[in-house]
C-alpha cells in the first residue's frame, strides 16, 4: 500500500505555515483598515490586535496538531469533535469556498498584475494566465512533497527579501514627517469604539488568514508532534512581525489620507521612493508573493481531501496516492479543476467575500474543538503544546470568529447567503446519501 513520505522539517513547516499566510492582503487590506480607522497609532494598533488574535489562533493549532498529528489538519480536529456532517461540511467549505475561492481570486490578481505590468494579457488572456499558473504548480506538486517544498522554500525567499527591499526603501529615506503621525495618542482612543475597532480587524483578519495550512500535511512532516507545533507559531511570529513592519513603512511615506485613498498602497509607497522603478518592482513581488501563496494551498488542500476521501465522504479514487511520488495526485487535480471553474465565473472581490465567511465560520468551530477535546481528556498530556491562558485565550478567539462571521452578513449579505445555501444544500446531500444510522 503506497503512504505518504515523512521528508519536511521544521524549516519547510514554518515556510508552509508563513507561506500560507503571506499572500496579496498586506499589499492592498491597509488600504481598507485607514479608511475606517484614519488616525496613524490606531491604524498600527488594530494590526497589531489583528497579529495577536492570529497567534491565539495558532496556539490552538499547535495544541490540536500535537494531539492529532494526522493528513487532513482542519477537518481531522472538526470530525473528532463533532458529528461527521461537520467535517463534510468544513471539506465542502474548502473545496468550493476557502480554498477553491482563494485559488481563484488569488491566481486572478497574479494574472491581472502580469497584464498591469509586464506583458498585456487582455481580459481572456488574464482567465488563462490564471489557469496556466494553477496548472503548472499542481503538476509540480504533484510530483512530489519535495519539489512542492523546495518551489514553497524557493518563493517564500523571494517573498521575504522583497519585503525586506521595500522597508529599506522607506525607511532609508530619513525620519517620517511628524504629520504623518498626528494626532496626539489622547485623541486618538478617545474617537476609537469597539464597533469601529472590529470593521477595522475584519480585512486585517484575513490578510492574516493561513496559520491551519502546515496542519494538513503532518503525515509528511518528520516528527510532526513536535515540528507541526513549532512551525505554526514559529510561522505567525515572522508574519506579524512583517505586517507591523510594512504599516509602519507605509505611515513613514505616505500620509493616513494617502494610504486610505491608494488603490494599489504598496506600488504608490514604492514609487514615492524611487519613481516608477520602484512600481514595477511592487508589481514583481506581488506576482512572487501571488505564486508562494498558491503554491502552498495547492501543496495543503489537496491532503484533506484525500483525508476526507479516505473516510469515505469523497470519491474513493481521490484518495489515491500516486505509487512512485507519494502524493494524492488525483486530490491534487480535482482541486485544480474545481479552482479553474470558479476563477471563470467569478471576480476578485466576489470570490473573497466567500471565503472570509467561510473561513471563520470553521476557525470558530475549530476552537471549539479545542474545548471538547480538553474535556474529553482531562488528564496529563505528555508532548502536548498547550495554549497558553486556556480557555480565556481560546473563548477571545472563538469570540472574534463569531463577530466576523456576523459582520460578513452585514458588510456582504448576498455571498454569505449565498454560502450558506452552499452549506445547507450539502447538508442535504450529506444525510440523503448517507445509510440511516452512519450519519451521526
């Protein structure tokens, strides 16, 4: 019987934990967080509240990866805790929502920055330039968790140096103006109110959206246990630190009204510096940072649903692995087809108004998880990271996931509905298909 190969270390864990983290938001979402919040401090603060929801969120994860360390991440800690149509429903929420949602949207903006900036695609063009790059890093993939790696490892570089270049563009530029950073901190939290503060979070949230990634890789981690823990936390570190770094650039050159009216923040900063040199070099490391992203959902996805094929809520063939390279080769094209599919009927802006719903919906409920785990095993639990401040730290979390998902139904009711018929219609499918007794 072909298994999966265990051949990541902790290093390739934290790329695919950060990678998966590290995608377009921080380019553009800073934009979205100064037009509800325009005061300079506030603006670093709710990054900052933003950062430390994450990090209780990956202290979750590392507790439940040490507790479960098996392929299929998410689902395994959902389908432990609740009844089966919970784990199908995260599995449908992923396939056609969270994942196939981000593939699409994100390989759109790759293409789209490609035609912006370097060779004019035209609409269609951009469609199958879309397609192309899910084509291709799948086929790498599915080659091999070391060449998915090495490609991950290869970009999440690229990513990081490019980063790197853009703060020391701004920062080397000599001291901020002192009106970039009025008014006085008094004023500030005295206009600021949890309403305003919680509009703020909600892009800031997603941007920081990807932690649960490395989780559904642990059948191929070398001592996962131990690694799959670290990685995570490891990972949400080094991108919040990033985070906080390029806001701060960003409220070093340009103006809290400026940052609030860009439509493209990270090119207009860049070119402030070093004209439009500096643009097209945003644009390369949008279209870098675009590839990294893909590439480690398309690496992470296709492991749940080879999970979920596995336990018999798929079709068995994609829980296949592929008999030389070890990899759920079929998962891994089902994947790209459902994502090639939805990047041809919808936009941008639709298809992430999806997943924002979506994703927080399972965050919560994958908290929540946590709980019922503890509960179950109330006993000392040798090798296993426990979240630090449990359950206060864990109920903040599954607070902040319930608020997001109700400021989805205000902010985007047409999508959340909308997904929620998907949800409710493969609640439907999941009990008429299931025989009487299986399904609880």
């Amino acid at each position: 019987m072909t298994e999966f190969k265990r051949e990541l270390g902790l290093f390739d864990s934290i790329v695919v934990v950060a990678g998966g983290i590290v995608g377009v938001g921080i380019f553009a979402n800073p934009s979205n967080v100064a037009r509800v919040v325009s005061d300079p401090l506030l603006i670093l603060l709710v990054w900052a509240i933003g950062g430390a929801v994450a990090l209780i969120g990956a202290f979750v994860w590392a507790e439940l990866a040490s507790r479960f360390p098996h392929v299929g991440g998410q689902y395994v800690y959902l389908e432990r805790a609740y009844p089966p149509v919970v784990g199908f429903l995260y599995g449908v929420a992923l396939l056609f929502i969270i994942n196939g949602g981000s593939l699409a949207a994100v390989s759109i903006l790759f293409a789209s920055y490609v035609d912006r900036s370097f060779i004019a695609l035209g609409p269609i063009g951009i469609r199958i330039a879309a397609a192309g790059a899910l084509v291709t890093l799948t086929a790498v993939n599915a080659i091999g968790v070391r060449a998915g790696a090495r490609t991950n490892n290869l970009l999440m570089g690229a990513k990081v140096l490019g980063m790197l270049a853009l703060l020391a563009l701004a920062f080397t530029r000599g001291a901020a103006p002192a009106s970039h950073f009025d008014p006085a901190p008094a004023v500030v939290f005295g206009r600021a109110s949890l309403s305003v503060v919680f509009t703020a979070l909600v892009p800031i949230l997603f941007a920081y959206g990807g932690w649960q990634s490395c989780a559904n890789i642990a059948a191929e981690i070398k001592d996962p246990v131990r690694n799959l823990a670290r990685a995570t936390v490891l990972g949400v570190i080094l991108v919040v630190a990033l985070y906080l770094s390029l806001n701060l650039a960003y409220l070093w050159v340009l103006t809290p009204a400026q940052i609030a009216a860009s439509p493209a923040l990270a090119a207009d900063m860049a070119r402030a510096v070093a004209g439009e040199a500096g643009a097209r070099f945003v644009a390369l490391l949008i279209v870098v940072s675009s590839l990294g992203f893909l590439s480690v959902v398309i690496l992470t996805g296709a492991r749940l649903y080879y999970a979920m094929a596995a336990d018999g809520l798929l079709f068995k063939r994609v829980a296949q692995l592929h008999p030389r390279f070890h990899t759920p080769v079929i998962a891994l094209w089902f994947q790209a087809a459902v994502s090639i599919v939805l990047l041809t009927t919808n936009t941008y802006d639709q298809l992430l108004s999806y997943v924002v719903f979506a994703d927080w919906l399972f965050f919560g409920l994958t908290a929540g998880a946590l709980v019922i785990a503890r509960r179950r095993d109330a006993g000392p639990t040798p090798g296993v990271a426990m979240v630090p401040g449990h359950p206060y730290t864990t109920s903040i979390f599954i607070a902040v996931a319930a608020g997001v998902v109700a400021n989805s139904f205000v902010a985007n009711p047409i999508q959340s509905l909308i997904g929620s018929g998907i949800l409710a219609m493969a609640t439907m499918a999941f009990f008429i298909s299931r025989p009487e007794g299986e399904s609880s």
